[in-house]
C-alpha cells in the first residue's frame, strides 16, 4: 500500500487491504497517538453502520485504540451526523464512523472526526497515513495502567434524536403530513423514522430492517425508484431516502418526481435568503453542481462559491468563510447552525418545515430551479493517470467545450473511493447531452478501461 485515506476517509473491499483487521488496528493506534494528550485519560467514540463487516472492523479499531491508552466510546449503529454530534456532546477527542456510506454492503470505511466535529484536514490524515505505512507506530506501546478501556453509551441514540428535533421551530410538529421514509436498511433504520412519528406525521417506512447484507441494496438515495412508488402509492405529500449512513438524502415530491440534491440546496438557500438567514448571501457548493441551479443563485443576488467534489471541502470553505450553508447535489447538505457535517435527518427536517410552513407542495417549492439536462456515467478504469496525460482524452473534452461554446459544460473526474472515473455533461439538449457523454466515456474505456 501506498496511501490509505481517498477523499472520504479510508475505504475499501472488507477483509482486504486497507480494510483487514491487521492494518485498522494500526490505523486505531495512529490515531489514538495523534488524538491523545498528557494532562488526562482520553477518549474516541466509535460509531458504525448496519455493514456485517462492522463488528469485525469495530473490533480491531476499539483494539488499536486501547492499546494507545485511550478510552472507547462505542455507540453502536448510528448515522455518521449522530457520531459528529455526540464527539461534540460526549467532549471527545475524536470521533470514528465505520462505513462505506452508500457503497455495497461487502466494502467499508472508516472515517474521521476532530474534537469540534468536523472531518480531519489532510495534514492530519498524512500523519495517520505516515505513521501506519511507514510502521512507526509498532515500536509505541503503552503498558500496565496506561492502556485504555472500552464501555458503550446507552443513552447515545435519544441523545442525538432530541437533538435533532431542535433544530425546527418549537411547537413545531408535522401533523396531517404522509411521509414515506427509506432508510435503506442502513444506520438511520431507527431514527428517522422515530423521529418523524414523534413529530406528527404519518409515516410509511421502507427498507429498515438491516440484517448486515442488504444495506443499499437497490434502495435508498441511490436507488430511489421504490421510495417515488411509494409515494404514489400511499397519495403521500413527500419522499425521504437516506443513504447508509445517512448523511446524504434526496427526496420524492407528491407526483413521485425525484427532487435531487441540488434542487434541495436551491429552493433551500432562496428560502434562507429571502427570510435573511443567509450569512453574508452566499452558498457553498462544488464543481458537480448544475449550471440551472448557479445561474438561479445568481439571478437571486447570492453569490456561489465552488469546491473541489467532497463535503469536507464544502465544510472548509464555510468555516473559511463564515459562511452557513452548503452542500452537493448527491444530497450531502449542510447546515452550519445545526451540525458540522452533512446531515440526512436535519435536511429532512428542515424541508418538512418549509413545506408545513408554505402551505404549498413540494414540485412546486422546487421549480424555483431549472435544472439544465444532465449526464452522468461512472466508466471503471484500471488505473488513474491524470487527464491531461491522455491526449485523446483531453482532445475531445476540449472538442466538446468548443461546440458548447459556453452553454453547457463537461467534467471528469476520478471517485476518491472507487476504480471509476465519473464522466458529466451537461447542455441544454437532452439528446446532446446524452450522446456527448457516452463518447467521451467510450475514450476512457478504450484507454483505461
């Protein structure tokens, strides 16, 4: 191995490398070197999703922790949001999900958290990454007394639940509300079901009962068809689906349409302007956004910034900034007031708000955006030079952005967690949009597929 954090923490296939029970242990010992002091007993909390792999993972982690001399924190099943706040809540030195967010149930990952809640910058991940490969951390080896202890926190779930309900307006509750919910049998399966039922509504739940393999399995934020006929269904006035740790959502209208994440982060952010709640009237997004929801921004008078693809980048530039909102249009929103990382839940909510608040529906609350047609293809590749060193690559992409002549635009990239290379066209025509972005992944297939 060469390098172990991509762009969302560490991840991989369970049971191999980096994700075998030899290196996580290194990997909990790295960290519990950085996190720990010499003033007082230190401590991390772990949190996981529904994976089988986690309790293996889980496990080899609370070792590598302990034998550093710091405490274990373990909360058991909960949403990656959950584990920021209760770092925060619990004062903590660090926080630790383990998941591969909405990959398939055989991969998982590890990420982290600092004492503030919020995803480590990359120096520090250096120094985890330095100290693990290099084999540095084996010779520091705390013995007797100084070794740490692991203990769980019953209460952790109903900490973050009525957290979370704080976030909307008191005495505000969703009655007369249908909802249906998907908690792709991952790690909100409790919490957000719970948490809508408590606040009034009438809600349907879909794909919550994990049993360690079907987490994201053909449902849940990316897999939203089941949740948009369940709405049509059950005549419900809104769709709500998760990812596996549910840090992400996307939602259906009442016609069963998918409103994507950008159309969130739009209808949210001129509601959040026009009620002057908007710091500075800027929203943070990333390069992945489309042109229709820029261009909506800019008509409204908010300024955009982008970021590279990544919610801690977005998070970055919001606390670089001061800035109180942002997020992807893969659903990662964040809202700055209520919790340091994207949230599943607290996006939910704040939707379900605006729409008791306005009276209105859904579709129309989110035609405030006009999306521009768009195209995305993940192409599998074998390797990941940089693009500029595929000359027939690179010709072609410029090609394309020379007939767009600025109407439209294409990105390709490399996933940080995946073998894949993401191809994005957008234009103003469908058709165009389509054909352009299936040649241009035929020219990555035939070079590095």
């Amino acid at each position: 191995m060469t390098k172990l954090f991509g762009t969302d923490g560490i991840r991989g296939l369970a049971n191999t490398e980096p994700m075998t029970c030899e290196t996580v242990v290194k990997i909990g010992r790295a960290a519990a070197f950085l996190f720990r002091g010499t003033l007082r007993r230190h401590r991390i909390v772990i949190g996981k999703d529904t994976r089988l792999s986690g309790y293996m993972l889980e496990s080899a982690l609370t070792s590598g922790i302990c034998s550093m001399g710091v405490d274990v924190v373990l909360v058991g099943p909960m949403p990656t949001p959950a584990v920021a706040f209760l770092t925060r809540t619990l004062r903590a030195d660090a926080g630790i999900i383990v998941s591969a967010s909405h990959n398939s149930f055989a991969d998982n990952g590890i990420k982290f958290f600092s004492r503030d809640g919020r995803k480590l910058p990359d120096d520090i991940e250096d120094r985890i990454e330095h100290l693990v490969l290099s084999g540095e951390i084996d010779a520091i080896r705390p013995t007797a007394n100084e070794i740490g202890k692991a203990f769980r926190v019953d209460d952790a779930e109903g900490r973050y639940i009525e957290y979370v309900k704080r976030s909307i307006p008191k005495g505000m509750t969703f009655d007369g509300l249908k909802i249906v919910i998907d908690t792709a049998h991952g790690a909100a399966y409790k919490t957000s079901p719970y948490v809508l039922q408590e606040l009034g509504a009438s809600v349907v739940v879909l794909a919550h009962e994990p049993n360690g393999i079907n987490i994201n399995h053909e449902v849940g934020a990316l897999y939203p068809e089941q949740m948009c006929q369940a709405v049509k269904t059950h005549g419900a006035d809104i769709g709500i689906a998760h990812d596996g740790d549910a840090d992400r959502v996307i939602f259906a209208s009442e016609k069963g349409e998918v409103i994507n994440g950008d159309k969130i982060l739009g209808m949210v952010a001129l509601d959040l302007f026009q009620n002057g709640k908007l710091h500075k009237n800027t929203v943070v997004l990333t390069v992945m956004s489309n042109l229709g929801i820029i261009q909506a921004m800019e008509r409204a008078g908010i300024t955009v910034l982008q970021t590279p693809v990544g919610d801690r980048y977005v998070l970055e530039q919001m606390v670089k900034g001061g800035f109180v909102f942002g997020g992807e249009p893969s659903g990662h929103v964040i809202f700055m007031e209520h919790n340091t990382t994207g949230d599943g839940l607290i996006t939910a909510l704040q939707v379900l708000t605006m729409l008791k608040m306005s009276g209105t529906s859904l579709s129309k609350m989110a035609n405030v955006i006009t999306m521009y047609p768009q195209t995305l293809i993940n192409v599998p590749v074998k390797t990941k030079p940089p693009i500029h060193e595929i000359p027939e690559l690179a010709k072609a992409i410029k090609d394309v952005e020379r007939t767009f002549d600025g109407a439209g635009r294409v990105l390709v990239r490399y996933s940080g967690t995946e073998s894949i290379l993401r191809v994005m066209v957008e234009g103003k025509e469908q058709h165009l949009v389509d054909t352009t972005a299936s040649e241009l992944a035929a020219v990555v297939k035939q070079h590095l597929g």
